[in-house]
C-alpha cells in the first residue's frame, strides 16, 4: 500500500515538474527569439522608412 501511493507521488511530482520545466524552457525559448529576431528584424525593416 505505501509503495503503491510512494510511486503514484513519484509519477506526480516527476509530470508536474516536466511541465513547469518545459513551460519555463517554451517561455525563455519564445522571449529569447523574440527579442534578437523580430526586435532587430523590425529595426532593420524600419529604419529605411525613417
């Protein structure tokens, strides 16, 4: 019985881990292109028209 609910913990706690870890992973991912890709890529297509 408590190994069952020890390793129903386990599974719980390793998936809501994976999820924060791969959230916070997609956020940093996002804002990092976001930042050095569209940011300069917009400068660039802007700085013609000024």
């Amino acid at each position: 019985m408590m190994f069952n609910v020890s390793l129903k913990f386990i599974i719980a706690l390793s998936s809501v881990m994976f999820l924060l870890i791969t959230f916070v992973f997609n956020f940093n991912i996002t804002f990092i292109v976001y930042n050095y890709e569209d940011y300069h890529k917009n400068d660039e297509a802007l700085c013609p028209y000024k």
